[in-house]
C-alpha cells in the first residue's frame, strides 16, 4: 500500500536529513524528470479542476526557460535588476486593461488602477483584506466588518483572522448557488468596510450578481472587492468572444479592486 505522506518513498526512499554522500547533477535532474512524467499523468487526460490551466508543454517550456533567466534573482533588489520594476509596471497595466481599467479615468481623469504583483491569489486576497480594514481605519472604523457570501474563498476567512475584520457571512442559494443582493444589503452596517463578490466562485464557478453588489457599494459608501483570481483572465475573453458573462471588472463604478491570477489562464508561472 502507496504512503500518502511519501508516495516516492518505494523508488527512492526517504532522506530524513542531509544526505551522506551528495546526488549529482544529473541524478537530481532524471529523478526530477520522472516524477515530472508521473504526475503530468494525473491531469493529461484532461479531468483536473484547478493546478494546470494550459496543458501545452510547449507553453511551459518557454515559461521555464525565460523563468530561468532570473530564478537565481531577488527581485526585491530592483537597483540590481531594475527590469522587474518594467515588468511588472506592463503586467499591471495588461491586467487593468482587460479589466476595464479605463472606465475608471474615463469616469474620473484624477483616478486610475494600480496594482501590485504577488504569489498568487491567497495573497493578493489577504492584501486586499489588508487594504481595505486600513481604509476602515481612517475612516474611524475600529472593528470594521467584511460581508461575504459562503461560496467566497477561504483566504478571506484567513484574511480576516489576520487582520482582525469581523467577517458577516451571507448564505447563498442552494440551487443557484448566487448570492441574494438584498440579503447582503441587510447585512451592511455603518461599520461595514467591504463587500466580497466571485466571479466566479471556487466551489461552483459561478460568477456573484456584480452589478448589484456594486450598485449597493456605492449606496453605501463601502468597498467592492471581486474575487477574480479564477475566472479575471478568462472572463473577458469569453466577454470578447460573445459569450453571456455578466460585467463584472472596473466598468461597474462600485466595484473598488479585484484580484486575479496570471498563473492560471493568464499562462503565467505560479508566483
């Protein structure tokens, strides 16, 4: 019977601390290739929900090889590699651009997207959370609450433990698997800080009503953040293509950040 915590351990056995005599280059590399060719094999047969999002190894290898030319880089040391700073300034502005970043200058020349690039999309959940309880803050909310539905991801919950937000959960239909607006505009308080909406959700893929939730946003004067980590690099392609996705980016006018994830179908390395 396989080990679950060691599933190798039969190949290769187990290292339970540096090794008495080294593995050479190229002994690293061949075992690294096979357990490569094994686990392709768990989502080459196209029935994997979530990790791999291309599937085309000729992608990947043009992804390794320009990753490659910086993996030995700290890129937080941008007088080294300055590039970064150039890099990740067009990502950002590739992003906002699929994302309706112009709608909000078009509304208001004194205001545009910014954004910031991380590990993925646990954190740039938690840098949101984290943003918007400091905005709470110095509006002179001192225990700000966070409205969200229960098909939200749970970084949000992690979110809220860290940064000490008072999570207010709404539940969601059981057939629709949607949130109701008016259920969440019950839950607003004066010390609501933001509001959370998916497009779409993790556990059915279904995109939040956006543009209610904006709509109440903006009534109320508090935060929308959209949860686009799955679907923010997808969506508009298919918007693109005539498919019938509800808005749901920067057009809307209450919708305040969003997060999404290059490393899914923005064909990006993980992190």
């Amino acid at each position: 019977m396989a080990n679950s915590l060691f599933p190798y351990a039969e190949q290769w056995g187990i290292n339970d601390g540096i090794p008495a005599e080294p593995m050479s280059d190229e002994d690293v590399l061949q075992r690294l290739s096979e357990v490569a060719a094994l686990e392709n094999q768990r989502w080459a047969d196209g029935k994997c929900s979530g990790t791999t999002y291309s599937g085309d190894l000729e992608h990947y290898a043009v992804v390794n090889q320009a990753f490659g030319y910086f993996s030995h880089v700290n890129t937080l040391q941008r007088d080294i590699c300055p590039s970064m700073s150039h890099f990740e300034y067009e990502i950002i502005q590739a992003t906002s651009d699929l994302l309706g970043g112009k709608a909000v200058t078009e509304l208001d020349p004194d205001q545009h997207v910014c954004g910031v690039i991380g590990a993925g999309g646990t954190e740039s959940i938690l840098n949101a959370v984290l943003g918007y309880r400091e905005w709470a803050r110095s509006k002179g909310i001192t225990e700000p609450q966070m409205i969200l539905a229960d098909t939200a991801h749970p970084a949000f919950l992690k979110g809220a433990h860290l940064f000490c937000l008072e999570l207010v959960i709404v539940p969601t239909d059981p057939v629709t698997t949607l949130v109701d607006p008016a259920d969440v505009r019950a839950a607003i308080t004066d010390r609501t800080a933001v509001i959370v909406g998916s497009a779409g959700n993790y556990a059915y893929g279904t995109i939040d009503p956006i543009a209610e939730l904006s709509a109440l946003a903006v009534e109320h004067g508090v935060g929308l953040h959209v949860d686009g980590c799955l679907g923010g690099w997808i969506l508009p392609w298919g918007q693109r293509l005539g498919y019938d996705i509800p808005v749901f980016d920067f057009r809307l006018p209450g919708v305040t950040s969003i997060s999404a994830d290059t490393h899914k179908y923005g064909y990006g390395p993980k992190g």
